[in-house]
C-alpha cells in the first residue's frame, strides 16, 4: 500500500527514521550523494545522529532511507552529505610553526668546500659549497651551510704543489702575488758551470718535462747530472711561481704545461721519474738565481 504523501516534501524537517516510514516525500527529491569509499551493496549500520546546525538557507537537509541526513540546494541542484552550515577545519600548519612558507631544509656541506672539483649541476643542488663557491662552477650551490672560517696561507704560496689536493686548497690559500723562494740544486759539467756563471741559465731544448731548466730539491738528484770528476753542483733560490704537478708518463700536460700557464712543472718523488726522485722543469730562467757551487 502506498504511504501518504508528507506535506512538506522534499523540504521535510523532520528527522525521525519512523516519520519517513509513515509518509512518502515524491515532490521530486533528488537521491543521497554517493557515499565515499562505500562497497556496492554493503548498506550502512543505523547510528543515532546527533542534530546538525541549520544550514543556509539555499540547503534542504534531507533524511535517506538508511537514517542519515544529507543536503540539497534548491537553487542549484547540488547534493552532499556535509552541512554546508558546518565550516571546514583549516588544515593544520607545517611542523616548526609560523604558518608560512615551508624553508627548505639546509643542503649537507660538500667536504670539499670552495676546492670542489665537481661540474654536475645536481651536485650544487644536493650540496652546499658554503666557502666561497661557486665561481668556477657557474652557480653553486651556495646556501644553506655555515660560513667556514678563512683558511690560513700555505707556506708555499702559489708556488704549492700540493694544489691538486682538494683538502689542502679547503684549508690553505694561495694568494696569487706569493713569491716563495725554494732552495734547490743543479748539476752539470765544469765548462757548462762557468757559462751558467757568466751568462746565466738556458732552456735544454726538450726532456721528460719539455723545453726548460731542470733542478731538483734533492741533491743526489742533482749529483747524478754532475758530469766527469771536475763536474759541478750548484745550490740554488727558485722561484717556481705556478706550479703544474705531473705525476705519471702520458699526462696531458707532461710538455705543454706552459702553454697550460704554468711556470713551472714538479715530478713528485716515487712517481715517474726513472730515479724515484723528485724534480722540477722551470720554464723561465730569470726565476733561478746561482748561489754558490757545492763543496
């Protein structure tokens, strides 16, 4: 048997479950909303529903078979489940307070600082260089570190040879200008002495290193190019200026370091030198000046 009609239709205030069992509401209201995440077929359990504020008054609040209450809009159709009476809870802030923007967090130092060799673009993303960096590297990746404090001046100036060390730029300067003087030897023949007393040195016209003045801190080194038992040795005060290191047969710049801008080039002990010592090749011999021949 069909129930009667309820008067108000689908504007109908009442709430009561048996209310609408009683009486039909046919003006033409439109279906509940669909209900988020429900299983097709489950139906929903009976709860007893406290009573929602009024909503504006464009909004019906509308009872569904199953009990609950939802919303229509007479004037434009809408249909939900939430009082549109009821405001939405603001979310809350980010973590650290304030309510602003979220400041990124601070990008982890690279351990090598203003010295580090790296080109990758995503490197200075994910690092911070926070010594001085980016120049050389178009851009860094500065931010987000602490200022290291200034490092101190290398002993050796820009005449170091330890400027391939990324740790050792980290924590020395090199100050461009420095004009460290090293003591250094020479050996060669007796006829060859007086001339390079007289006139000065000359560039040997190619070796391991090119064209240049070879001499050596070690003087053993030196005692191996005295030539004939009148030969000579003499100590030396270099300046290297800027100093290329080359530490193995076929380096790119074995004999175009000049070219490079260097001054000088230096063979590290143990490393390419037949004779396991160490030696330098001085492109200008204005840079070494003769101090005296050895006992």
């Amino acid at each position: 048997m069909a129930l009667p009609a309820c008067k108000y239709g689908s504007a109908c205030y009442r709430k009561n479950p048996n209310h609408f069992r009683e009486y039909s509401h046919p003006t033409g209201a439109p279906p509940p909303p669909p209900v988020p995440n429900a299983v097709p077929g489950a139906g929903w359990a009976m709860s007893v529903q406290p009573p929602p504020p009024p909503p504006e008054p464009s909004w019906v609040p509308i009872v569904a078979a199953d009990g609950r209450t939802y919303y229509h809009n007479t004037t434009t159709g809408a249909v939900t489940w939430d009082n549109p009476a009821v405001p939405v809870a603001a979310p809350p802030p980010p973590p650290g307070g304030g309510g602003g923007a979220v400041t990124p967090a601070a990008k982890p130092p690279c351990k090598y600082g203003s010295a580090c060799y790296r080109k990758n673009p995503n490197h200075f993303h994910e690092y911070s260089h926070p010594h001085g960096a980016g120049g050389a590297h178009g851009g860094g990746g500065g931010g987000g570190g602490a200022v290291a404090p200034a490092a101190t001046p290398c002993k050796y100036g820009s005449a170091c040879y330890r400027m391939g060390n990324p740790d050792h730029v980290l924590k020395h300067s090199h100050p461009a200008g420095s004009t460290t003087t090293y003591v250094m030897y020479h050996g060669t023949s007796r006829a060859a002495a007086e001339d390079i007393e007289r006139n000065g040195f000359k560039q040997s016209a190619d070796g391991m290193l090119g064209r240049g003045v070879y001499v050596s801190r070690d003087p053993q080194k030196a005692a191996a190019y005295k030539k004939g038992a009148d030969g000579v040795i003499f100590e030396l005060r270099v300046k290297c200026g800027r100093t290329k290191k080359i530490d193995r047969q076929g380096h790119e710049l074995q004999k175009t370091w000049h070219q490079a801008g260097y001054d000088s080039a230096w063979v590290p002990a143990g490393t390419m030198n037949p004779s396991g010592m160490q030696e330098n090749c001085i492109w200008d011999p204005s840079r070494i000046r003769v101090v005296r021949r050895m006992p």
